[in-house]
C-alpha cells in the first residue's frame, strides 16, 4: 500500500492541477480505489492544515475539495487582471438572493417579494452562469417552473452547504450585495432592467433567516 507522505503528494499534484473542485470518490481513482474514502478524507485533511499560513489554501466546497487563493489575497491579486469584473444588475442580484434564502421559489414567488415583474433575462443570466436551476414545477395552475441554487453557486461563494450562507437582517439589496466574495457597489448597477413594473409593495419581505432553505440535491 502506498505511504501516507507519497499519497499527499498524489492528492496535492491532482488538487493543483485542477480548477474545479474534485469529490472524494474521484480522487479515490488516483489509488485505484485501494484507500478508501475516510482515509482519503484524513489525507485531505492533514494536507489542508499543512497549507495553513501560506497564499493558497485548500478547502472543502459543496462539490468537492479545491485549492484556491485565500480572499485576503484579491486586493493584490486584482492588480493583475486586465479585464474589467463583471456587472450585475440590482434586479439580477436581488433575484439571486431570493432564490438563494427561499428557494425553492418560482418566478411568481420572487415578484411578490420583490413587488416588481422578474425579466425573462435576469432568470437567463443566473441560469448561463449555472448559479440556479429548475429542480421541478409547483403543483399549481400552469405548474410553474420550481429555482434552486447550485452546487456550482455553492463553489463560487466558496461555501459546502447552504447552512454557511450569511444571516442577514438587511433588504434585499444589501443582501445580494454580500453574497458574493469581493462583490463591490461598483459592479451592481443601479438601474433596473427596463421590463420591470411595479407588482406590489414589497418593502416588508426582506430576508430575516434562511430556515426554509433547502440543499440542492
């Protein structure tokens, strides 16, 4: 059987060179399967204490473990891109949070919380970036289509579960404001998108607990 301090080395050389967070059962294959998945999860986890202190850290996500830098580090590391941050509009941000806090939400849901109609775009954009899917239909006339966060949304917040989101007191535009890591009021615009009309007055609904929600599965 292969020796404890080699078997980091494999884990650490297949971590590095990924980008996207790679499960247990995947890393397992590196072995053939031969050590199995508390034993791996051990090897991960002494590896992870041993990058402690350094500018890259490993960490466990909702779909697997992945190395990545450590926030502190994206004020410097920001003066090497070239390309401008992505912009989201407020009506594409708020959208996510409510999806995020009370999934799972139909676009109906989120346009009484929100008092506003949802723009087919904005559910588009949140779908393109993989951050929300249709995990199903409500009962109801013209079953409509059932939203829920992603595991790929999870990775992005640098989250495992649905339970480390942030529990927040705020409306619904400071929470999605601090959803995402390194989100700045400069990348949120302020105008909203030009479909939206005034449903009903929603200045109540904001989001005091995330009890209802529910793990992708």
């Amino acid at each position: 059987m292969m020796n404890t301090a080699l078997a980091k080395q494999v884990l650490e050389a297949a971590l590095l060179a990924h980008t996207e967070p790679m499960p247990v059962s995947e890393l397992r294959r590196l072995f053939d399967d031969e050590i199995d998945a508390d034993t791996v999860r051990l090897l991960l986890e002494d590896l992870q204490r041993e990058w402690v202190g350094r500018g890259v850290e490993l960490v466990p996500l909702a779909s697997g473990w992945r190395f990545q830098t450590r926030p502190e580090m994206r004020e410097y590391l920001d003066k090497l891109k070239n390309e401008k941050p992505p912009r989201y509009s407020r009506a594409t941000m708020e959208t996510l949070a409510i999806i995020a806090y009370r999934q799972p939400v139909t676009r109906g849901d989120i346009e009484d919380i929100r008092g506003v109609a949802v723009a087919t775009q904005v559910i588009k954009s949140l779908e393109d970036r993989s951050w929300i899917e249709a995990i199903g239909h409500r009962d109801a006339p013209g079953r409509p289509a059932l939203y829920a966060t992603t595991r790929h949304f999870l990775d992005d917040l640098g989250l495992r579960s649905l339970e480390e989101l942030p529990l927040l007191d705020a409306n619904w535009s400071d929470t999605a404001a601090a959803l995402l890591p390194g989100m700045t009021d400069s990348q949120i615009t302020e105008s909203a998108d030009q479909s939206e009309s005034t449903v009903t007055d929603a200045n109540n609904n904001t989001p005091n607990d995330h009890d209802n929600a529910q793990a992708p599965s």
